[in-house]
C-alpha cells in the first residue's frame, strides 16, 4: 500500500514509530525535570536515575540539557525552551574548567544548540570560550590534547570535542586553534586507528620527547581490542573534523572506522561493549549504537560517494529500528526512568552497567531528531 506520494506504507510507520520513540523520551525528561531539578544523573541503576553518584570524570553535565534543546527545536514549546536555557546556565561556569578533555560534550550540545536556535552572539561567545579552554590541553611534544587522566594520555574520545576548536578557531580566525585541532586530529588518526579502522581508547606517550609508547584502555577489553563506544566517538568525530576542514584525510579515517563498525556488529546493529571480548558479559551498549547511528547519518551526507551515502543512511536507519523496538526503548519497561535500556558506563569499575545512560539518550534523541528531520527536507527514510 502506498501513501498519497507514493511512498510505502512501511515507511510512513516507521517515522511515526520515531516520532512516538520522543514523545516517550519528552514524557521521561519531563519527569525527570520535574522531580529532580537540577541533578545531572549520568546512568541508573536498576533503572532509576542515580543522583550523586560515582562519576569517574565529569563529562555528561551537557546531555540533559541536549536532549531539552532538541526537544524544544522539535516541538517550540516554551516549556521546553524555559528548561533548556536554565539547565544549560547551570553549566556556564564550566567554561573555564581546564580539568576535563569534555568541553565539546558540555558546550556543543547546550550553548551551541541555544546559538543555533538564537543567533544570540553573547550564546556564541561561550561556545568560542569553550573552543579556547580545551586548546589549552594542547601537548607540543606529541602533537595532542590531552585526556583528564594525564599529561602522556590521549583518549579517542576526545575527537567528539575537538570540533569546538575547529568552531572556534572558525569564528575568530585564530590560526593557532586550527593547527591545534588539526594536528590533535591528524595525531589520533597515526597512532589511534588502526590499518583495519578499529581504534584504540588510549594511547600513550613519552612526554619528555613526545615519543608515542603504546596503546591502552579503561573502558574496553585491552589495549590492543576494539572498544565500541570508542569506534562510534571516531567515527562520528573524524566526520565532523572532514566538516570543518574539509581534508580527505580525516574523511577517509571516518569512513573506515565507520566500515569496521558495520562489519564487526550484528545485523540489528547494537555491538557489545568491546568486538574483542571473548563472550562478552554482555551482548549490547546501546549508547555507542545510538552515536554510531547520528555520526552515521551526519558521514552520509558527507562522503561524496552516492552508493555509501546509501549504506550510511540505511544503516544509521537499521540501528534507530532496533533501539526503538521495546527491548531497547524503555517503553514497555514500568518504572524505568530512562529512555534506552542496555548502555555501559565503565564495565571494570561496575558504573551504569546495562541501564541508561545520559549521552546514550542524548545522542539518540539526536538520531531520532535528524532522521526525521532529513525526511522533512525531502530526503525520506526508505524501506
Ligand atoms: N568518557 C567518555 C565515555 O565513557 O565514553
């Protein structure tokens, strides 16, 4: 059966599924608003947010408020809009914090989103702050930012934040921030992706000489395996650095670290929290799955190349089915106060281990918001 423009039922039902996926994910952030104002649960436990708990680095301040954006771009509602400003000044004065890699993730979810809502410059001077802070992790010897845990240590993670440098480096033409960022980039993609377009968590260097030493990890199964939330960060962040730079190089890295992740996970698209882990403790992290899914979406409308633009989309489109089905979406699941069931924190250290997770929700929410979106600007989601 098809629709009045000719497109399959099937399709119709599955914006609608999408559409009614951030109608459940309104109705929890509400709740979650309403009954626990300014808290920043990074997962549950059991289901339920976990308030001042255990944080292991504070990186997540900026998913609450994300998520209260994109539902106020959705919907315009002032409801929205009203706890969206107020959650994102709650984090204002975190644009100085020189103690986390995570900048990117704090400001480019809320302040950046405000901006773009707005066109508001005082908005957009934080942002540009922001951009100007995480700079200052730079190590010359080595040619990279550095990660919370030290001086030697460069984490994956962190191409997810150096796109504020970039933006930054963009808005005031400071050509020491592009270099910085670049070369963070161009680092990350020698020494933390592999020829098979896996990527290391952790690499390590000599900082006397700047001297790479090895791979490492804290969230995945070893040094040398492939930690999923890890691959989703690059291949989303690599995309992100080919959109401001437009070098080929870091357009290339995306896609392979893209590629390893459609050939390692199952057909449903939800990798275990490590490809490497010899019967893994457990079979899903929706949160790497969900960025896997935006970073995807976002890489198919970079690359140049039509039949993977195809493969991107379609993909990105697999993951958002699954994890709107009822064993991911906490729909069907009473008394859980998150949306996406089956994300992991920090498995070693036993923090948010198969519950939900704040970024897991952000960044699917995110998903959801442009899959819909894309559709709206005429590029339909097809069967
Ligand atoms: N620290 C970022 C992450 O857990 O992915």
């Amino acid at each position: 059966m098809a629709t009045t423009d000719g497109m399959p039922q099937r399709s119709e039902s599955r914006s609608q599924r999408y559409a009614l996926a951030l109608d459940f994910a309104a109705k929890q952030l509400r709740h979650l608003s309403e009954t626990c104002p300014d808290s920043f649960p990074i997962y549950t436990v059991g289901g339920k947010w976990l308030h001042g708990g255990e944080a292991w680095t504070n990186w997540c301040e900026g998913f609450l408020g994300g998520q209260l954006w994109l539902l106020y771009g959705r919907t315009g509602e002032p409801y929205w809009r009203g706890q969206a400003e107020h959650t994102s000044r709650l984090i204002e004065h975190r644009v100085k914090d020189r103690s986390v890699h995570d900048l990117g993730f704090l400001f480019w979810s809320t302040w950046k989103r405000w901006y773009d809502l707005t066109h508001d410059e005082a908005v957009n001077a934080v942002v540009v702050e922001a951009g100007q802070t995480l700079a200052l992790r730079f190590k010359e010897r080595g040619g990279y930012l550095r990660s919370f845990v030290a001086d030697e240590s460069l984490f994956i993670d962190i191409m997810m934040n150096v796109g504020i440098i970039f933006y930054a480096a963009q808005q005031t033409g400071d050509a020491d921030l592009l270099r910085i960022a670049t070369q963070h980039c161009l680092t990350t993609r020698r020494y933390l992706v592999r020829g098979d377009g896996s990527t290391a968590h952790e690499g390590i260097f000599d900082t006397a000489t700047g001297e790479f030493l090895r791979q490492s990890t804290h969230q995945g199964w070893r040094g040398d395996s492939a930690w999923a939330r890890g691959q989703a960060w690059a291949l989303y962040g690599f995309g992100t650095a080919y959109r401001f730079t437009r070098d080929a190089r870091f357009l290339q890295t995306a896609e392979a670290c893209a590629n390893f992740y459609i050939e390692r996970t199952p057909a449903h698209g939800v990798p275990p929290n490590d490809w490497d882990e010899p019967n893994p403790v457990l079979p899903y992290e929706s949160s790497a799955a969900a960025i896997a899914a935006s970073g995807m979406l976002s890489l198919a409308k970079l690359t140049g190349d039509p039949a993977r633009a195809i493969l991107y989309r379609d993909y990105a489109v697999r993951i958002l089915d699954t994890l709107t089905s009822p064993e991911f979406l906490a729909v069907e699941t009473p008394g859980w106060e998150g949306i996406l069931k089956h994300g992991m924190y920090h498995q070693r250290k036993g923090l948010g281990v198969d519950e939900s997770v704040m970024w897991g929700d952000y960044f699917f929410l995110e998903a959801l918001s442009k899959a819909l979106g894309s559709e709206s600007a005429n590029q339909r989601i097809s069967e």
